[in-house]
C-alpha cells in the first residue's frame, strides 16, 4: 500500500530512482464473454482514465519495468508481454496531469521532474481474463476492464497507443502461439472464432473460418465435446504442439 | 562544421539542449554490387567504430531526431526510416565512452550528463547507395559503407540492434515497396534477386525466384532489355504500381 506520503516523495524525488523522460504504458488486452477487453486505470478524484504505465528504475531493464507494471496492476508473472513501438511526440503531455496534481494536493512546482517530457515505450500483453486481479496505483481509485469498443476516452496519446497495439495484434493474427495466450487450453471453434473476430473488429465466415484452421494445422479436433449446455454439445479444440 | 570547442559545450552542458537517458540509433542499409551494406563511424583517434545515433532535442519528436540523424549522415531527407525496437538493457553503456572522452581531450567528470544510461529507438532506413554521401560527425574521423558481413565489431549493443534491424528487414521482405527502395526505378531480375539473397543471406533458385515474383504480381516485365553488356541483354522490370 503506497501511502500520500510516497506519493509526495515519488514528485519532489522520484528521479533519484527513475529515469527521467522516458517510460513504459501497457496496453493489457484480455478476452471475455466474445469481448476483446482493455485494462485501463481512472486517476483518483479525477475523470481521466489511462494505461497502466510507469518510469523505469536507474538500475532495472526496460523489459523489467514493463513486467513490473504488469505485474503490479493483474497479479501476473511471466505473461507474454510484447514491445510494439515508441511513441515521442513533442505534445505527448498536457495540462491534465499538472491538474491532477493539484487535485491530489500535491507539490506542482513548475519544474517538477514528471511535468518534463516523457518519451513513451508501448508493450502489450494478452492475458488470461479469468486470472486478472485489477489492482489500482497510488494514482488511481479504479482498475477495471473495459470492452474495446466501449472504452472511455483516454488522457495523453493513450488513445493512439491503444490503436497502434490493436493493429500490431490484428498483424500478429497468423501465430497461433499469441492467440493462444488469450483462451483456456480447450475451446470450442465459435469461441476461437469470437477472439478472432474481436481483434479484427468484424465478422467472419463460420465455414472459411473453420476450414482455414484446420487446412493450416494450427488447431486439433478432441475427443471429448463441451456437454451441459441446453441444446448441442460442440467439440471441443486445441493448438496443435508444434506451434 | 562542428568545432571541438562546441563538442566540449555539448559535453558539459548538451541537457540543456536535449533530453539525456534517451537516443535515437540509424541502421542504415545501402546495396551496391550484390551486397547489403552498412554505413558505420569510426570515433576520433579510437578504434571504434558504431552506428550513426543522437540525443532527441527537447523540442524535437523522436522521429524528427531519426531524419536529422540521417540527414546529417547520409544528406538524404525523406527517407523511408522505420522504427523497430527500443533497447533499453541496464548494460548498455560501457568504459569505452569514457576512453573516447578522455582522448579526445574533452571533460569527463563523474557525473558528466552523456555518461549516464541512455534506453535508445533504433530505427531502420533503406537508402540509394549511389546517393549518398557519407559524412561524419563532431565525434568520428570516418563515415563509410561496410559489407554486412565484413563489418568490424560495433561498441556498446550495437551489434544487437544490427541484429534486430535484419531480423526485422527479413520479415518485411514481402514488402515490395519496401524492397524498392533498395533498388533503381527499372532493374534486371537476378538484381532482384541478388538483393533477396543478400537481405536473407543465403542462396535462392532463380527459376522459383522468378516464379514467384512473376506469379504474385509484385514486378513486370517492360518491353525494353538492359543493353552494353558483353553477351546477353537480360530484360528489365519494375514493381508494379500497385504496391
């Protein structure tokens, strides 16, 4: 539990521990209910949401730091966690974070170290939504998923980070092994059919669909069917070893 | 044409005009006769040699600083230049840097500011090797194209984000318009090849080579035929506009 205290440290002398204008933000997807899902962070007593994010410690990786963060807001060790793009805009920060500042009650002297400007690096992780425990900041009061499409909208360029690491999944598609990632080791084909269609954001043919997977080898029919629901029992799959 | 006095200005006092901790590093990849290349530095009176490189100013995005790095190297502007990964290992930085500021007379306080970590962008750039003129700067006696794989050890990581870049250039190689770049407006087919085959280091057969080629639509064939030669008069194609 990180205490007002730490919070106060962390803005007069944080940059004896971090490096300064340079982090990490996570774009953490899971998969629920057919729904690609967004873990996303709301500042507290403030309306403005944003990716779970962080500096990066003087003595610790950049790989290490973006672990850190999402380990610290799901829970999750060894998650695959996959760096897509930096992202370095001149207007990367705005008056929303002097502001919330203040909101806090912290100190905002005009050349505190976080108002400098941050050069961004962008990771994003798939992660098992039924293992998540959203676990908020010292800057937040919420962690909570949202569904992509529905997501508020985001403080700083966390929006352009978001689409950038939609289409650096959407372009991974083919490997099974990242796709795998996001479902339980056995499911049925609608369900792998669900995940492919909320990553794309659109609808696919029920039959190509099955065809191309089984043609290509990605995916092995089981013996065993899903049973207990109200009509049929559906077969059930799973990623062939080799990928 | 930078002075040593304004080296030794941007040694002591370089953060006020850029932000420290964070780079930006240029592969630049040349063909010429058959082979891939690599425009490399060699520092002052070291035997040290790096990629091209540099601090991002403080008013400047991060691909702004790539295009001025390649830019001052190179004299080419807009130039296709795509960013790969950021490296960002707590063992970057090593002795070396220090050595060098040390022969070539300028101050190396304990804390002097580029002597601190640095997490660094490498992007990649494919150029026209007969366009560009090589140019070193303030720190490098030497700017020069080496084959890929004549290249002399690089200092600090460098050679992992030579690396990196190839691993990324090889995996784009269905990109014909990336491959263009590389290659004049019209060129015979065994160029397209001898640039394939030098990209992905090893051997193709040229009759599935040209299949291929032809069979995805990538390049056509134009009606003229390459002329000079002592013997035959191979044709000439071009990618097609599409791509």
């Amino acid at each position: 539990m990180i205490t007002r205290k730490d919070a106060a440290t962390f803005f007069t002398r944080g940059y004896e521990k971090y490096l300064p204008h340079v982090s990490v933000d996570c774009v953490i997807f899971g998969f629920h209910r057919a729904e690609l899902k967004l873990l996303l962070l709301k500042w507290k007593q403030a309306n403005i949401w944003t990716l779970p994010g962080g500096y990066i410690g003087r003595r610790e990786s950049l790989e290490a730091a973006a672990h850190r963060v999402l380990r610290d807001r799901t829970g999750l060790k060894n998650v695959f966690l996959h760096q897509f793009h930096a992202f370095g805009s001149t207007k990367r920060k705005e008056a929303s974070i002097r502001k919330l500042f203040g909101i806090l009650g912290l100190p905002v002297s005009r050349d505190a170290w976080p108002l400098g400007r941050v050069i961004s690096i962008g990771y994003y992780a798939l992660v098992d939504f039924s293992r998540v425990r959203p676990q908020a900041d010292y800057l937040s009061d919420t962690c909570a998923w949202h569904a992509i499409d529905e997501r508020p909208p985001l403080a700083f360029d966390h929006d352009d980070i978001v689409t950038k690491a939609l289409e650096t999944l959407r372009s991974s598609l083919d490997s099974p092994s990242l796709v795998a990632t996001l479902l339980p080791e056995r499911f049925t084909m609608p369900e792998l059919q669900r995940l492919h269609e909320a990553i794309l954001g659109r609808p696919l043919d029920r039959r190509n669909f099955q065809k191309k997977m089984l043609d290509r080898g990605i995916v092995e029919r089981l013996a065993e069917r899903r049973t207990g629901g109200a009509h049929r029992s559906p077969f059930l799959y799973r990623f062939t070893t080799q990928t």
